[in-house]
C-alpha cells in the first residue's frame, strides 16, 4: 500500500494564487451569464456584454498571476497546475460556449451536434496547449522562459472576447450590416490550430515595468494611454480586439525581423540568453 505523502512540503503562495482563484471565478460567472442568456430576451445582449467583460477581467487575472509570483520568487509546481485548471475553464470551455451561444446554436439548429463538436475542437485544443506547457516547463530548462510555443490560450480567448465585443459594439452603431458574427466560428477553428502550432510567441516575462524608459517612449505611451481614459466607450472596442490581433500576428513575423528589433520591442535583458529553442 502506497505511503501518504507529506503536503507539508507543498508550496501554496497567497497572492499569486488568489488572482488565479480571481481568474477562475471571473470564467465561472462568464460560463454562467453565457448559459443564462435568452436570445429572444430584451437584455440578450446586456448579458453577453456582462460575460465578456468578465472574460477580459479573467485575462487580466491571469497577467497578475503570474507577474507577482515572478517578482515575490514564489513560482511553484501548484501554481502552475492549478493556473492551467483555472484557464482551461475561463479561457478553453467559456469561449467555446459564447461562440456556440450566440453562432452555433442557430446556423447548426437542425443539427446541433455539428454545433457542438465546433466548440469543442477549440476546448480540446486549449487542453492540448496547456497540457504540452506544463509538460515542457517541468523539464530543466524547458519552461518559464521567454517564448510561448503556439498561440497562449488566455490570447486567444481574449481575442475571441474582444471580437465578439466589437461586433456588438459595431452593430449597436448601426454601421454596415451583415452577418459579420459568422466570422466567428471561423477565427475559433483558426485559434485552435495555432494554439497546438509551434509558432513562437514571447511571453514577455522579463518585461521590467519598473525600469527606466527612453524620453520619446513615454510620449508615445502617454499619447496612446489619453484616449482610453477620455473616451472608452469608443476606443475600448476596436482598441482591444486590435490589440489582441497584433499580438496574433507577431507570432508570423517575428522570425522576420532582426534581434535587434525583436530584442527593442518585447524589452529583452541584455544577457540574455537568445537561442530560438523553444520554451513553452
């Protein structure tokens, strides 16, 4: 018979597992508000707009997570895992119901079964992803470091969030019409392929927000930073999905670029190291 073992040795940092628990409950209330929605409903698409706020409010969790166990030095094996579990549910299965909510459903009404076996192309994907990570960042060496291998699954459901926000948004204005949330299940199929790809993403874990920046960098930041305080409304809904896209395609043109450009743009220490083996 197998001896217990002792837990005392397990390693359960507050702060950084408090946002992954943050990032963890922002999915479940998503998953939830999505599979509460009533299309025939006169608040439809209040509610869908109150899980993909939740959505985002999830990626921004995600980013706090793992900054903060970086600079305390309290990375551990059960942050790890229990991130991945958090994301798999904010970031592979909500996605996948919101696209199935407000697409699937009704293109796939006579056979639902087509519906679903879309949404959930994306979720085992978003598994493999995290999986492959976990898989790699346990080998000496082969995790934690600054690339992603494939598309991050909070990226992609970030992307998914944002565009699905800005069609409402675009809709709501009552610009050109068109079934443009058909384009939905086919960014979805596409995030899916590049999150088991082997397109090289960085991680900007080294991204320094403390260190000191060039004059003519923090005119561009304090200029790109003014709008969205003075009018979110209109900036928020083609800003996000934009940015979510750049980062995307980056992952194409990086290898395209010379390392003093790449090494310029995601703030990469002067020490380190820039092999091209991949990490994540």
């Amino acid at each position: 018979m197998e001896e217990p073992r002792d837990t005392s040795r397990l390693k359960i940092y507050f702060l950084p597992n408090l946002m992954t628990a943050g990032n963890l409950f922002c999915g479940f209330v998503a998953l939830t508000r999505i599979v509460e929605a009533d299309a025939s409903a006169a608040n439809f698409n209040s509610v869908i707009r109150h899980a993909l706020f939740f959505i985002l409010l999830a990626c921004l969790f995600d980013l706090l997570d793992g900054r903060l166990a970086r600079m305390g030095g309290s990375e551990s094996p059960f942050g790890r895992e229990f991130d991945s579990l958090a994301d798999l549910i904010s970031f592979g299965a909500t996605p996948a119901f919101l696209v199935h909510r407000i697409v699937l459903r009704d293109v796939f009404s006579a056979h639902p079964q087509v519906g679903w076996f879309i949404a959930s192309i994306y979720l085992i994907c978003g598994a493999f992803r995290l999986a492959r990570f976990n898989c790699l960042a346990a080998i000496p060496g082969g995790g934690g470091g600054k690339e992603f291998m494939g598309f991050p699954i909070p990226a992609a459901a970030g992307l998914v969030a944002s565009l699905t926000f800005f069609l409402m948004w675009w809709d709501d204005k009552g610009f050109a019409q068109g079934n443009w949330r058909y384009a939905l299940p086919i960014v979805l199929l596409f995030l899916s392929a590049m999150m088991v790809s082997e397109v090289k993403y960085p991680s900007f874990k080294k991204l320094d927000l403390r260190a000191t920046r060039g004059f003519s960098k923090i005119i561009i930041i304090s200029l790109c930073f003014g709008p969205f305080v003075i009018m979110p409304g209109l900036i928020l809904p083609v800003a996000l999905p934009l940015v979510f896209t750049s980062y995307l395609v980056y992952g194409f043109i990086r290898p395209r670029i010379s390392r003093e450009m790449r090494k310029e743009i995601e703030e990469e220490d002067e020490d380190e190291d820039d092999s091209d083996e991949p990490l994540n």
